[in-house]
C-alpha cells in the first residue's frame, strides 16, 4: 500500500481506501499523512493482517472501518497507546474469533463498536470492561455466541439502575442448544440469568422404556412446551418437560 503522495494535503481528515486488493496494512502506513486525519476506511478489500503500529501517529483518529475483510486476528497495538478521540469502530464481516482482553484498552472516548458478522464464540468481559460504560452502540450480531457463564457480566451490568448508566445499545444474541434439534435464541439486549446456561447443579429424571437420561434443571418463569420429538437415525424420542422444568442439554 502506497499512499504517499497524500502528504501534500495538509488539510486532509479522511481517506477512504475501499474496494481494492489491499492485503495487509504495514508499520506506520499513515505516519507521513498530515495529524488531522480523522477519518480512515479500509473496507471491502481482502487484508488478512493489520500489522503493530499501522495507525500510530495519528492523534486525531475518530473513525477506523476494516469491515468486510478477512482479518482472523487483531491487536491492540495497532492503534497509539492512547488514542484519545477514537469513537467508533468497525470490524464487522471479518473472521474474528476472540478479541483481545486489551483491544479497547485506554480508549476513553469510544462510542460505538460493531463487530457483527464474525466468529466470536464467546463473550467475555475483560474486552469490554474498560469502555462497557461509556458505549451507546454495540453491534454483535450473526456470531456464534453462547449463552453461558462467560455472559454473567453481561446480565449483572444490566441490574445497574439507568440513571447510573448511559443508554446503550445492543444488538445481538446468543444461543442455548437444548437437544440437537432444539436451539433457543436470547437477545443480549435483555439477557437474564435464567436464560443462562450457567449452574453448576443438576437434577436428574428417571429413566423410562422410550426417554434416555437427560439433564434438567428447575427453573421459574419458564415457558416450554409439553413435549417435543427429535430422531436419532430410526429411534424417535419424546422429550417431556414439567412447568417447571426444562432440558438443559441433549441426550448422552
């Protein structure tokens, strides 16, 4: 990437750099561009690394968008140590697994981060916690998350009373496999603890002719049907719940 005829624009606060075939974002690649950038898009390529100090230099920066790439990872370090008026983030429609627990680190002015369209398994709190509070939006849809303990943060932060908070937010969910062919999706918006799959005891129902030993669990205000059927090759299995209980997990 090749952009240094950019340095005789003095006034220059954005650039937009989509749609190309740039692959990766080198060392310093901004540094000889004027400060007041602000503003830089580098969607819509094929960049599959984001190298350590790319961003540095840039004090101004309010925008980065690397949305619709083929990141697999990314660092924190990318960016100035503190990057004191970075208010959004895009990293959506990449190949994104975890997130670093720093990635948002020392960032006192971010307000927006989308990182939907990826393949976070899991949402853990040490990415969020240093800016969760000051965050208006936060896109996390069309991942994988599940909804386990690793989201506990997540529904104790929402019992925070409003006027303590910002208002915020989420778009998003998670999702809870209660058989093989019976998944539940959440909202992360309104998560509560009982739609967690998170307890560490588990009572067990007796065994009949035609129900193998499955996990339940009691619960309040839970709405199940009465019963449902799944097929396991040419055994059909009907799986009962009481108003009080529902599967947790599949057969074994």
């Amino acid at each position: 990437m090749n952009i240094k005829g950019l340095e005789n624009l003095p006034r220059l606060e954005g650039i937009d750099l989509s749609q190309n075939h740039l692959v990766t974002v080198q060392r310093s690649a901004f540094s000889h561009i004027h400060r007041k950038l602000k503003t830089i898009v580098l969607s819509r390529n094929i960049i599959q690394e984001v190298l350590p100090g790319s961003f540095h230099g840039l004090k101004n920066l309010q925008h980065i968008d690397l949305s619709h790439n083929v990141l697999e990872n990314i660092t924190r370090d990318i960016f100035n140590s503190e990057p004191k008026f970075l208010r959004r983030i895009n990293l959506s429609w990449n190949k994104l697994q975890i997130l670093p627990a720093n990635i948002f680190s020392n960032m006192s002015a971010l307000k927006r981060v989308d990182v939907s369209f990826n393949y976070l398994y899991s949402l853990p709190e040490d990415p969020w916690k240093s800016v969760w509070w000051q965050l208006q939006f936060i896109d996390i849809t069309n991942n994988f998350i599940e909804c386990d303990c690793n989201l506990l943060w997540l529904v104790n932060s929402s019992n925070i009373p409003e006027k303590l908070t910002l208002k915020r937010k989420i778009q998003g969910q998670c999702s809870r496999s209660l058989s093989s062919l019976f998944i539940r999706h959440f909202d992360l918006e309104y998560l509560t603890m009982e739609k967690l799959d998170c307890d560490t005891e588990d009572d067990e129902i007796d065994d009949y002719d035609y129900l193998d030993r499955i996990v339940v669990k009691d619960r309040k205000k839970t709405k199940m049907p009465d019963y449902f059927t799944t097929r396991n090759y040419s055994t059909t299995r009907n799986y009962f719940t009481t108003p009080r209980r529902r599967i947790r997990r599949s057969v074994f």
